[in-house]
C-alpha cells in the first residue's frame, strides 16, 4: 500500500469510528427515550436493561452506518480540499479517482461485511429484542396500578380501575371497579364494585391482597334455555368489606431468555426467507384455487327434475327460464338465487380481507430479503455521493457537512420509508421498494462524481438561476433598467425606436420602447401606420407568442391544482376518508389531463413559432418536453425565458 492510499485511509477511518460511536450512542438514547415505558417500573436488573441495549444496537446499522460513511466521506474529502491537500495531489497528477481509489476497496469490503451481518447478526437481534421485550412486559410492575384506567395483571382473570389513590403508600383507593373475565379467558364474567379500597400486601409478597369497602358483587349467570339466557340474568351481592387475594406468583417468575416467536420476516435470514416466501406463494396459489372452486359451485343452477309442465325434446332451451315455471317455483328460484348472491357476495369481500392481509405478510417477507442485499449496496453508493461532494463543497469539519449529510441522509431515508410502506400495501412493487432510495441515489452519486473529476462546481447555476430572476424581476448590478422609458411620451418612444443611435441608446431599448407602446394599448401595426419601419412577420410572431403565454398559463394553473389535488387524495386516504379522497382523486384526473392538452397546445405553438421565424433548430428539445410533463413548474419558467428571448431577437431583427 502506499503512503498516500495509506494516509487517506488512515485519516478516513479515524473520522468513520467517531462518527459511528457518536452516532450510535445518539440512536441508543433515543430507544431508551422510546422504549422507556416498557422499562421502567418493572424492577428489571441492570443485566437485563443491557441485554436489551445490546441486542436492539444491531438493528440500528441500517441507520447508522450509511449515515456514517455519508458523512464522513464528505467530512474527510472536505476537509482535504479546504486545506489544498487535493491541489497538492492534481499537481503531481493524482486525479481524485486515484485518490479514491484506496478507499473505495475499503468501503466495498465493508458493504460485503454489511450483508453479512444484516443477513445473520441482526435477524438474531430482531430474535432476541422482539422476544425479550415480550417477557419484560409479563414482568411485575413495582407500581402496578395506575389511577384513572384499567390495569390488566398478567397471568391472571383481574382488570382493576380506581379515580383515585392517596395515602403514605398510595394504599388507599377511591370508587374502585373490578372486572373478572371467566372460563372462556373472553367475557367479563364478574363486576365487582366499591367505594373504598385498600391494598394490604407486604413488601415482597407473591400475593397482591384487596380489600374493598361499602360494594356490590355481580355475577353473570348462563341458563340452558336461549330464552332465559338472552334475559342477560345476573347475581348481585352486596359487602360491607370484601378481600380479594391475587396470585402474582406467576408473573413474577419471568424467564427473560424463553422464545416465543422465532418465525417472524425481520428474523429470518435469505435461506429461511427464500423458503418461507416459497411456501407463503404456494399457499396464496392453493387458496385462491380453493376459493374459485368454491366460487364456482356456488354458481350452479338449482337443478328440477321437471320444469314446469312443458316437455321438450330439444336439447336447448333459447325462451326467458321463468316463463316455464309456475309462480311458486318462479318465487323459489328468485329466492335460492338472491340468497346465493348474498352468501356470494359476503364470501369474496371476507376473501379479499383475508387474501390483502396475506399479500402484506408475503410483501413484508419479500421487502426483508432485498434490504439485506440494498444495504450493502447502499453503503457503497453513499461513499461515491459523499467523496466528490466533499471534494466540491471543499469545506471540512462538523458544521456545513453535517447539515448535508444530514439532508441527503434524511432523504434517503424517507424515501425508502414511503416506499416500503407502499410496498407493504401492495401499491408498489416490494423489490423495487427495497432498492427504490439506493437507486435514486445512484445517479447523484454518478452526476458528482464527474463534476468533481472534472474539476467543475457543485452546479452550473447560471442557466437555473436565469429563467428565475425573469420571473421575479432580480436585476444584476451591471443590468440596465428601462424604467426611465416609462416617462417618455409616445412620440419620444417613437423617436427612441427610430433614432437610439444618435440618443446614445442600446438596441434593447428599442423592443422595450415598442413593449411600452404596446401596454399603452398602441399595437404593433399602429405603429407601422404610424411610420415605424418594423416587418410584416413580426405581428405574426407577436399573435403566435401570445397563443402560447396564454396556453402556458392555463397548463401551469391545471397543473397547480392536479398536484395539490393529487397531494390531498394521499392526506385523505391516510386519515381514512374515502369519499374526499376518491373525489380528490377524480378532480386530479380531470385536471391533470386538462394541463396535458393545454401543454400540448402551448408546444405545438412554440413549434409554429419557431417554423415561423425560420429558426428550427432552436425548438424545444425532446429532453426539456419529457421533463415538462411531470416538472412542468421548471420547465414552463425556462419555456416562457426561451420564447420572451426568441421574440425580442426576432423584433431586432424585423426593425433592420
């Protein structure tokens, strides 16, 4: 290895495991912070809040690994180019491939360890976590009862709720209520209440001791007869003072090591996945064959020895089928036929629950399989982001490439969010899911990576800047304003057209003169009556213009409001509202295909304009239309700059 591959590695990984450590204690405090109710009361040993600590760290690698190397790429080649260290290298011709070379062997080890350790440390972790979480919340809470709700005791038939507890010890309760479920574990088979209550425990005591005051005692009784039982009978008792011993044995001796679930997506690795996606695939096969053979027999006519009193010899019968029945068996089969449809009708919508929420396990199963292999991907793809970003922003340290890495992180993230929540629903493709924010990282990483060897800035901002400052009037320092035209009469305008050589003025002023003469309602063939020596054509070009601005309007409005429309049918269908979410829907539909004419329209009239003015070769391009149809908020700024430019030359030129 040489000394400079040695030394940008060295200085990498320095950055790396600061980064990493900061970062991960950061993500352990906020599982603490979320976790937190789960944890505390429950009299747990420090042994076991550890063993939960460490078995949730591997399932945050996923977060902070690629925001780690994110950012310390960029630190690390920010910090070599603010301090010349990479001007130094271009001079004795190393190009920043060369100086990336080195690492990017390192970054693509540790995207290969990556898979490795998501495919089987962190499905053992999700095993461990998931399972001992379980059996932390079977444990016995130091202050079991909290006032004002039901507390559930596990491990046993009680539902305690009090509004009020006070006392040295808080032992006392006030307006006490108890539900006691029954044989079936379901039903609430006893209600006790009372206005008074006591707890009366000792301090390590198995046995949580109740006593109640001044209460009733009701119990639900189940008569063999369906007449008496729908009477909803009972038993009411009534106590002075009433004690109650619940056994806690049972919930005190938690073993925090037993596994209650061990087949679950996320703690699975690929060869379980790959099987149990087989099986989940077969038996989604198997069912939907089950429920078309059901389907299907429930279709079947109800067969008559006899129809009606007609006997036929031909083999088919073309006449309406109720026409040959009586009125009593017209009824029947009216009748079979609506029940038949109803039962029908309850089957495939019950089929269709079931079969989505079988489609959701089967996605969820599909989505944990690509995102073992995405990470490791993720992570290489983030470093050829982060370096050349670095290289180009040219500022190290924890300020401006934490804010970025931050932004590009949380981007990604989410984007990987919205997409697997989609997926999971099966409104998006669960594989494409998986890979969907890698991949929208990709092409960046790509487009900076060339910017940065090349040696250019992070954007050529001159042509996205321009088309902006038109819309909102920015002038530079060096612009000249035209705005003392505004003073002029029209017949010094007139003579300004004419004559600006001998004023002294721009040929700018000339189209911004006819401009103003135009907004004071005098159009262009006035102008010419007038004596203004300007083509024929140009009054063409101006109409032409004028087709397009106001179809561009039009396109950009529908537009407007098919996003917001479409923006809102998302809102309402997460907040479960249909109707104004399949309304939204349809008015974005309406819309969006108004602005798909109208942006067609203004198309197919820059194209007549520039057929017009004889400059064919300055046609919108292929590229700019495609990317109008989706961003036409961008390209409908630099349309409208193009055509105000093409316009203005095509003035000059008509007054010569």
């Amino acid at each position: 290895m040489k000394i400079l591959d040695r030394y940008i590695l060295t200085t990498y990984l320095k950055t790396f495991f600061s980064v990493f450590i900061i970062l991960m204690l950061i993500f352990v405090l906020q599982t603490i912070w979320l976790y937190i109710r789960e944890l505390s009361g429950k009299d747990l040993d420090i042994g076991v809040i550890f063993k939960f600590l460490f078995y949730f760290m591997p399932k945050l690698i996923p977060l902070v690994l690629p925001l780690t190397i994110l950012l310390a790429s960029i630190m690390v080649f920010g910090s070599f180019a603010e301090n010349y260290e990479f001007a130094a290298m271009k001079s004795t011709g190393i190009s920043l491939q060369r100086a990336m070379s080195g690492l990017s062997i390192f970054i693509v080890i540790l995207g290969i360890v990556t898979f490795f350790f998501s495919n089987n440390v962190i499905p053992w972790a999700e095993l461990k976590s998931f399972n001992l979480r379980t059996n932390i919340a079977k444990s016995k809470p130091a202050m079991l009862l909290a006032k004002g709700q039901f507390n559930e005791i596990q491990g046993t038939d009680y539902n305690i709720k009090f509004d009020n507890k006070h006392g040295d010890q808080d032992q006392y309760l006030d307006n006490v209520t108890i539900h006691v479920r029954g044989n079936d574990g379901r039903t609430n088979a006893t209600t006790i209440k009372a206005k008074s209550g006591e707890l009366a425990s000792e301090e390590n005591s198995n046995v949580l001791k109740l006593i109640l005051f001044d209460g009733n005692y009701y119990t639900d009784i189940n008569p063999n007869s369906i007449k008496s039982r729908n009477k909803k009978p009972f038993a009411k008792s009534t106590f002075e003072k009433y004690t109650i011993n619940i056994d806690l044995s049972q919930m005190n001796n938690v073993d925090f090591d037993e596994q209650s679930q061990t087949d679950k997506y996320n703690m699975l690795n690929v060869v379980g996945l790959h099987k149990t996606i087989d099986s989940l695939s077969k038996k989604e096969i198997t069912t939907k064959e089950i429920q078309a053979k059901n389907l299907f027999q429930r279709s079947n006519v109800i067969p008559y020895k006899k129809i009606g009193n007609q006997v036929t010899t031909d083999s088919t019968y073309l006449e309406p089928i109720l026409d040959v029945l009586n009125t009593k068996q017209k009824l029947e089969v009216v009748d079979a036929s609506l029940k038949t449809m109803s039962s029908t009708k309850q089957l495939i919508v019950t089929n269709q629950a079931t079969g989505k929420l079988s489609k959701e396990w089967l996605n969820k199963h599909i989505i944990s399989l690509h995102e073992k292999f995405a990470l490791g991907f993720a992570c290489i793809i983030l470093f050829f982001v982060g370096a050349p970003l670095g290289a180009l922003i040219r500022k190290g340290g924890i300020g401006l490439p934490m804010v970025i890495a931050i932004v590009l992180f949380l981007t990604y993230h989410f984007i990987g969010i919205f997409a697997t929540n989609s997926a999971k629903t099966g409104s998006f493709n669960p594989v494409l899911a998986a890979w969907f924010s890698t991949l929208i990282m990709l092409p960046l990483g790509i487009f900076l990576t060339r910017r940065a060897t090349a040696d250019k800035g992070l954007f050529d901002f001159d042509g996205l800047i321009e088309p902006i400052k038109k819309v909102f009037n920015i002038k530079e320092k060096d612009d000249v304003d035209y705005k003392f035209l505004s003073s002029y009469k029209n017949e010094r305008l007139l003579d300004v057209i004419n004559n600006y050589e001998t004023l002294g003025l721009s040929e700018d002023c000339r189209y911004e003169a006819i401009n103003i003469l135009n907004e004071r309602g005098i159009s262009t063939n006035q102008l010419r009556e007038e004596g203004l020596h300007i083509n024929t054509n140009y009054s063409d070009s101006e109409f032409i213009t004028k087709n397009y601005r106001d179809h561009s309007k039009f396109a950009i409005t529908l537009y407007g409001i098919g996003i917001v429309l479409l923006v809102l049918h998302f809102v309402f269908k997460n907040n479960k509202m249909p109707s104004l979410a399949s309304a939204s829907i349809q008015l974005s539909i309406v819309s969006l295909a108004l602005y798909l004419i109208y942006y067609v329209k203004s198309l197919i009239n820059s194209f007549h304009f520039y057929n017009h003015i004889n400059k064919i070769e300055k046609k919108p391009n292929l590229f700019l239309i495609m990317t109008g149809i989706p961003l036409y908020f961008i390209a409908h700024l630099f349309l409208n700059d193009k055509m105000s430019k093409d316009l203005k030359q095509n003035c000059l030129e008509s007054l010569k």
